[in-house]
C-alpha cells in the first residue's frame, strides 16, 4: 500500500527512486571534492573483511540439489499454493556484504508458551499497558515477557488454572493506594499454547525437502514479543507499534539522535526490529528508523511554536499527548521512596460542549476559549465526590499560595489559578485543555502542562520541517551500521548484559551483524537514435547514462501546442513574457533535435498571463479552469500546454492536473518559471521535460535489445504493474482508497496506458480488477492484433501476511477477465500463463558494503546488487535488487517475492541462466533501465513505479480528500482539486489510453 504527501511524486528525471530520496535511499551530505569511501568495520572481528558463512551456502546448496526432479518435489506438501525456488542466482560479478541482521543462538530444547489476555472492561493505550503491568508485578508472572497488549509469553506454563481470572484495580504510577472511584479490570488468560523454537530452528537448518512449518508465524510473532519487552518496558524508550523504539533521553551523550525541526516539534532517531527467519535458522532484523515527535516543553511554549490560529487542527494534533502538570508535586512512593510526575492526557480544548450533563456544567465561551473565558463550578465538596473537576483536583491540588477561595460558585480558570497559584503567569489567550473527557471536564491551562517527551504527532510536514527531517535521516550506510551494534543494541536491549528476559528464556544474540553473498549484474545497454536516425547504444555507468546529442528511440508528434504563464503576488519572476517566448523557441528546437515534431506550436499563446494571488486558492482554481475553457474554444485547440508556474506549489499542481486529465483532455507538463528560464544546465533541465511530453504523446524513449528483455522480447508478453494508495494520517475520515492499474501494450515497455477505481477506505486487494484487466487486454488486443500469451504481473504494496489474499480475491478476478476475452480452448489449455511478483519497498533490510573494493562513489553497495541468499528463505522464491545508484544516504533495495508462477519454471533454461531464477532476476534487473522518465536506473520495477505515479496523480483529484486544507474556513477547492461528484472521477477520452499521469 501507500501513503503519499507530495502529490507531484518524484519530480523531474525519474525522482526519488533514481536515487534522490525515499525510494531512492534518502538524501545525504554534500559538499565539494572527491566523494570518500567509507565502509563498515565490524568492531567485533580482527580482519578487515569477513569471511562468508560456508555452512550456510552448505545448507541452501544441499536444499537445492534435494528438490531436484521428482523424488524432492514429491515429498512436499500438494496444499502449498506459493511457489518454491527454482535455484539461486548466478549471474554477476560476486561480492561480500553485510545484511543488518544478527544471528539468534537458539537452545536446542526450547519451547515458548503464549497466553493471549481478554481485559474488561475495554480499555486502551497507555491505561492498558499500565493494567498490564500491573499484572505482571504478581509473583506468579516473574520472568515472563508481555507486548502490554494482548499476550504474555513465557519460557514455562505458568501455574495458573485453565482460563483463569485477576481482578486489577487500577492504580497510576507512585500511588499507594486506589482511588475510590478506580475501576476494577478483570484479566483473563485464555488457554495456553506452546510453540516448540527448536523445532522451528531444525526446519529452517533441513536440507530435506518437507512440508511447511504450520507454526512458523504464530512462533516468530512470540520471538516479537519477547524482543519487544524490553524496548516497551523501559521507561526511557518510547515505542510506536511493537516494533519501533526510540530513546527519549535529551542528555548531552544522546543529543546526536535529535533534531529540532522548529514548528514545535523534533525528530528522533530509533531503530526497528523484527524477528525473521531465514534459511539456517532465525534472524533479527535491526534497522535505523525515524520518527517525528512534540518538543517536550510547555505547552505555553509549544502553543506559538504549533499556531492557535486554527483550533480544529489544534485540537487533533493535541488529541491524546501526555503532559505532566507542573503545578503540583508528584507522588513519591512509600516503597521505592521513588517520585512519579503526575501524567495527565489531552483530550482535547476546552468546548462549550463540555459537561453537559453536569448539574453545574462548565460556561466555556468559545472552542478553544482562555483562562479568562472557561469557568467551572467550585464546590464546598471535596474533589473526590464532587462530580465537577477542578483543575488541581484531588488532595495535592488543594495546596497552593492565596486566601481561601468562596466555593459553591463559577469561577474562571485564571482566576482560580491567580488566588491559588499567584507564582503562575498565565496568558489569557493560549487555549485551556482539557484533560478530562467530555461528560467530566477537567482543565489546565497551558502554563502548568508540559509535554512528555516522546509524544508522537500525525500531521504533514511542512516543506521546511520535511527538508529538515531528510537531512537528519539522509546518512551512509557505514554510519547506520555503526548506529545500529552501538546505540541500537542498548535501545533494544541486546547487549548480553542488559536484557534479563532473554536470558531467562535461554536466547542469545549474536553480536555482529551477518554478512551474506551478493552478486553485481551487468547493465544493459540503453538504446537511442543518432543523428542520423541510426540506432545507437549507450553503456550506464554507476546507474546512469548521458543522452546528449541523441534522439529518443521513436519520436512522437505533438500536434498542437502551446504555453500558459502563472505568475503570483508571492514572487515576481524574474523575466518578462518576450523572455519567456524566447525560451519556449529554443525548448521547441530541443525538442526538435530530440526527434519529436514540434511544427505546431501555437504562438502567441493564446491566453495572456495569467496572475494568482497566494493563499486565494478557490479564486485561483477558478482562474485555471477559466484558462483551460478560453483553451478549448480556441480554433487550434491546443493537444498539449507547457504551464510555467510561478513556484512548486501544490494546489496549483492540482488544480491544473484535475482540470486538464479530467475536464478538458489536454496534456499538461509543469515547469518552474526560474528553472526553466536560467542558462545554467538548461539542455539537462529541458532533457527531462522532453522526457515527459514524448511518453505523453506516445513516443518511445529508449529500449533495450530484445535478448535482454527476455520473455518479453518475443513480444507476447503482457506486463503489469498494480498498487493501491490509501488516506494518509491528515486525510479525511471517509478518504476511499484508490486502486491503479498500468499495463505494457508493446515489446519495447515503452507506453503504459493505464486503468483506476476508488473503492473502499484501507482496502488493499483491488474490487474492481476484472473490469480493468479485461479492458488493458482489449486495448493490448488492438495494439498487437493478438492476445498475450503471458500475463507478468508486478504487485506493490501487498504485505507479507496479504500474499494469500492476493491468490484468493485478485487472481480469480485477472482469470474471469481472461475467460471473457480467450477462447474456451485457450483457457482449458492454461493461456494466458499469469505470474504474480509482489514488489516490496517498505521493508527494513539494507545491505552495506563490506568491503571498498565493491563500493560506489557514496559508500554504497554498486548499482545491480542483488542478494537471493542468506537473508531469504530456500523454500521461499525471492530476492533483493539494487538496480539503482543511490547519491545520496542508505540504498534500499526492492524485496520481489514470487507469489505465482505458471510462467518461468516452464521454459527452458537458455544459457547464461542456470534456473529461472537467474531469468526472473535479470529481466527484473534491465526492465528497472527502461523507466522512461529518467536516463538512470530505478529502485522500483517501472510496472510498479508507474501504478504508483497513477496513484500520486489520482490523490491530485482528491486533494480535498487526501490532503484537506487546515484552513477551517477555506472553501472546497481550497486544497486545489476542482469539486467533483463524490469520488467520481472519470479522464478524458482525449487522455484514457494514454501516460497522461507521467
């Protein structure tokens, strides 16, 4: 699945999967001079570069040879719908990496008992952890781990009676005793499995071909937990999930793990962790990662940082942060003689909704009101039976400064804490909170609140917090590596001092990370045209290639074409409309000595400027759509516009996309007035817009020799790429999801039409697929006069645990597209053959280079690394792929999994392949050279980068959806999508068989 921000995706030139940032590895310090090579250094080993596992390859060279021929298939179980490896990768020049993986030393006897926990009533969050603990300090759960959840798990069966009962009186932290008011939870422990480690180990460790391990995730999901007690118990970490833990200390020796990225909030450096198994045995998988939280300072500090402005957004940005009050002293325990703030949590701003059922309710003036303006009841009773919450409630709060206060009346939170607390200076503007609910309020003003560290926050960055997050976050794979064996292990707890639970249950880390084998694949050569319209290859070089002085492959014609200028109030352009037309000429004879044909630019254009007024988006959106008519009823209707926009500018983006795909059928290409106009690298700047208006208009920019594409290359192979995008944190509620669909209609993977539908919110597999896949077919039908006899599918975004969906929901639907467009003959005979091959990028593996020798130019394994051992299962068919030279930061690879086949393991194997794996991974490998928006090689297989482009254009027509303005009083076009019907969302004929979404 996705999640997408910037709704103009990667920019110019292929983006950030050509190895700019996100997909592309991140971004990462710049600066003059040579790039140094650096590479990890393992502080563990005495030789400089690790010797490879040989006992490992013995166990995946042994499975391999057993599954070969009948006798070792025979011996698996008929029920496994995944297909198993045909055999590792041999092609590449062979290499030693580091994975960032340690090792788990496993007992030979050990078994792990999981009890899953029911609590009533319900309860959530934070309280349910705390009742969690609770449990946990009685005697009988010593030694045990727990994910504060839902499980307990121990090395044992504990000595407790079959589905047996506790009653939990609540208590917070430093309190001696409950209130009288505490409620009473009761736990119960369901039935207890046991999962045999062990035995898993031996499974993984077989080189006899079995069936599968039926506990195996059941058994890697109690590993989790184990490793997850100590990061979440620990007072000075803070976790998001189960698997992502950050250290809040903000001393001096952890300062380098922090970043203030202003606005009021920081990021944070944590690390992931994940339990994996592998061929050999079991793997924890440690990762650097990165996480976005409040400042922890006042909130009469923290409001001017965030905006009062628009309480709305306030208000849920602020929605269940901790904050301990300042005001009073904290509880002190008795026992411990240990001292425990006093923790409250927001619940949202004072609202004159609150307490509404009260006798005495609150007279808040206004959402968000003051001190001044929220006043609440003061009774002669005291706090505890009252049923009004002062703020200060309870004992502690009745000490403070001033004369005794009349009760059994109103009185205003300022001048409550103006007799009771004189010390305190309140400001009568910064909104009260409340840290109640809504049927008992209880406020604080913002002076006495200060915000916990660690306090996550789910809003969109803005563009400079983004920049800033990226630079923290952008750094070499030497420098995670030695974050992760250095602060991570103590984070996480696996120093073989610190962790007691693990050892309580005999496991052990190791203490280095593992190195695996890799290999480096040859790059294909590019093809384009030269001068003399003769075909010329080109040679990449670290990922990338120069196609100065050459000609796309097969150039388009565009037709009729024209410019529209925006200009804004916000900036003035340096340079006037005369300069402007004389920059298009010199575009158009670019173009030109590019091999597309320009003849009919329309000048003058036939709109004159047209001028925005920043921050007046629904008057700007009017504007466009304005334009976009006076376009259409010219008497050259323009095919194409070049809009020249004034800024990067999101809404106006949108705006002019949703207009353009939607209403009018008019290809669009966006460039930034300054970038355009300057001489500097200008024929680079204006390669990558070409780039885009030859796909547009369906050109072919490169290809490749067809040996190389495989099966593709024998021209009956249809490709496609398919991904979902769903409604990020700051969407609306009721944001739908959006599945798109691109498929390949040629030989050359040149053109990519596409097919798309809003379905349901956070629904992964795609409802209406049949009906997308039958038309892509028709349409391939048209192009090539026949049918494909191969359907090569490229899924993104499915997780692990949604492979078999994708077998059970979408596969039946590609196959009922099928029955309606083949003859019954052909589908008895199992044509088409479909293959399905899930891209994932969300993964946390990453691969450092062990030694400089193999490195590139930025520290980083080269551009081809692709990695099918060590990390990866023998019975699983997957593997790595770093197709792409990552500038800047940490590569990530792309993990391809193998979720069906019908294809590949029924060809013969053609020398220099060994298996089809050696052909899965080559074809994989060169198709990442033919994105036709870059002369660079991307991370991600173009079928999927290109569903994911779809998806980034479609959430352009529902930005009012997916990205609402914060502005409460803006009008629906505020965000800058033109208003449409509920999720209807048609393109233009002029657009729909076309890459109008590049």
């Amino acid at each position: 699945m996705s999640h997408r921000g910037n709704p103009r995706g990667g920019g110019r030139g292929g983006g950030d999967r050509g190895g700019g940032s996100f997909r592309g590895g991140g971004g990462g310090g710049g600066g003059g001079g040579p790039a140094v090579i650096r590479v990890f250094r393992d502080p563990n080993s005495s030789v400089l570069v690790p010797a490879l596992d040989l006992q490992l390859k013995n166990i995946e060279d042994n499975y391999m040879k057993a599954t070969k021929g009948l006798g070792g298939m025979a011996n698996l179980s008929v029920t496994a719908q995944m297909p198993l490896r045909p055999g590792h990768g041999t092609l590449g020049k062979k290499i030693l990496v580091y994975a960032n993986y340690f090792k788990l030393i496993v007992p030979n006897d050990l078994s792990l008992t999981r009890y899953s926990v029911e609590v009533v009533p319900e309860v959530k969050g934070n309280k349910l952890g705390r009742v969690f603990q609770l449990l946990l300090e009685r005697p009988v759960f010593a030694g045990v781990a727990s994910d504060l959840r839902s499980m307990i798990v121990s090395p044992r069966e504990l000595n407790i009676p079959p589905d047996f009962s506790f009653k939990i009186v609540y208590l917070a932290e430093g309190q001696e005793e409950p209130l009288p008011r505490a409620v009473t939870y009761n736990v119960r422990l369901v039935t207890p499995l046991t999962f045999s480690v062990s035995n898993l180990v031996d499974y993984l460790s077989s080189v006899n071909p079995t069936p599968n391990f039926v506990q195996k995730a059941e058994i890697i999901q109690v590993l989790n937990v184990l490793f997850g007690h100590y990061p979440q118990s620990h007072s000075g970490v803070v976790s998001i999930g189960q698997n992502k833990h950050f250290s809040v200390d903000h001393g001096q020796a952890n300062s380098h793990n922090i970043r203030n990225l202003s606005g009021g909030l920081e990021a944070l450096r944590g690390y992931f962790q994940s339990v994996r198994s592998a061929t050999g045995g079991l793997l924890l998988n440690v990762n650097v990662t990165h996480g976005v939280f409040f400042e922890p300072i006042s909130l009469a500090l923290l409001f001017p940082k965030l905006g009062t402005g628009n309480k709305v957004t306030l208000q849920k940005n602020l929605k269940l942060v901790r904050i301990r009050v300042t005001h009073l002293p904290g509880r002190t325990s008795k026992k411990t003689n240990q001292t425990f703030p006093r923790v409250k949590t927001i619940f949202g701003l004072a609202d004159p909704q609150d307490g509404g059922t009260e006798a005495h309710s609150p007279k808040v003036a206004s959402f968000g009101a003051g001190p001044k303006d929220v006043q609440f009841w003061l009774s002669d009773v005291p706090p505890a039976a009252a049923g009004a919450n002062p703020p200060g409630k309870g004992k502690a709060g009745q000490k403070g400064g001033g004369p005794p206060m009349r009760s059994n009346t109103y009185i205003s939170v300022f001048d409550y804490f103006r007799s009771k607390y004189p010390q305190i200076s309140l400001n009568d503007r910064a909104p009260v909170v409340n840290v109640g609910n809504r049927e008992n309020p209880n406020y604080l003003p913002a002076e006495v609140c200060q915000v916990l560290p660690g306090e996550t926050i789910k809003c969109r960055l803005s563009p400079q917090q983004t920049q800033a997050m990226i630079t923290f976050a952008r750094r070499k794979p030497f420098e995670n590596a030695n974050s992760i064996i250095g602060d991570g292990k103590a984070v996480l707890g696996l120093n073989s001092t610190a962790n007691s639970i693990t050892k309580t249950f005999g496991l052990a880390v190791g203490t280095s990370l593992i190195t695996v084998a890799a290999r480096v694949l040859v790059p294909p050569r590019i093809k384009y045209r030269d001068s003399q319209n003769k075909e010329h290859n080109v040679n990449p070089k670290d990922g990338s290639w120069n196609i100065a002085k050459l000609k796309f492959h097969t150039g388009s014609n565009l037709g009729s074409w024209t410019i529209a200028y925006f200009r804004s109030n916000r900036s003035r352009d340096q340079f006037q409309p005369a300069d402007l037309l004389n920059t298009v000429t010199q575009f158009r004879d670019f173009l030109m000595r590019s091999g597309i044909k320009v003849d009919g630019l329309i000048t003058p254009p036939p709109s004159p400027p047209v001028d925005l007024v920043d921050g007046q988006e629904d008057t700007n959106n009017q504007k466009i759509v304005d334009l976009f008519s006076l376009l259409c009823g010219v008497k050259e209707r323009p095919r194409f516009v070049l809009c020249v926009l004034p800024f990067n500018d999101v809404a106006i983006y949108n705006s002019i996309k949703t207009v353009a795909d939607t209403k009018v059928g008019i290809h669009t290409v966006c460039v930034v007035g300054q970038k355009f106009m300057t001489d500097q690298q200008q024929d680079l700047y204006f390669s990558n817009i070409s780039l885009k208006f030859n796909l547009k208009a369906g050109g072919i920019n490169q290809i490749l020799d067809p040996p190389k594409m495989g099966i593709i290359g024998e021209a009956k192979t249809m490709v496609f790429g398919i991904d979902v995008t769903h409604p990020s944190p700051s969407s609306k509620e009721d944001a739908p999801s959006i599945a798109a669909v691109v498929a390949s209609i040629d030989k050359y993977l040149a053109q990519w039409p596409c097919r798309f539908g809003i379905q349901k919110s956070r629904k992964e597999m795609v409802s209406a697929l049949e009906g997308m896949v039958l038309s892509l077919l028709k349409l391939w039908q048209k192009h090539n006069k026949q049918l494909p006899d191969n359907i090569l599918i490229y899924r993104d975004g499915v997780s692990e645990g949604q492979f078999q969906q994708v077998l059970d929901f979408e596969l039946p639907l590609i196959r009922n597209a099928c029955h309606q467009v083949y003859p019954a003959t052909a589908t008895k005979q199992v044509v088409p053959k479909i293959s399905i091959i899930v891209c994932g990028k969300r993964h946390h593996t990453r691969f450092y280079p062990a030694d400089t020798k193999v490195a590139d130019k930025s520290s980083n394994c080269p551009p081809g690394t692709v990695v099918d051992r060590g990390v990866t299962e023998v019975r699983v068919w997957d593997f790595y792929l770093q197709p792409h030279a990552c500038l800047q930061g940490t590569a990530r690879p792309c993990h391809y999994t193998v979720i069906f086949d019908e294809i590949f393991r029924g060809r013969a194997v053609k020398q220099p392949h060994t298996s089809p794996a050696d052909a899965l991974e080559e074809l994989t490998h060169n198709m990442c050279h033919l994105f036709g928006r870059a002369t660079k090689a991307v991370s991600l297989c173009p079928p999927a980068y290109y569903a994911d482009l779809l998806c980034t254009r479609l959430r352009c027509y529902l930005a009012d959806q997916f990205d609402p303005s914060n502005n409460p009083a803006a009008p629906s076009g505020a965000s800058g999508a033109t208003s449409q019907t509920p999720f209807n969302i048609q393109i233009h004929a002029n657009l729909e068989d076309s890459m109008f979404y590049i």
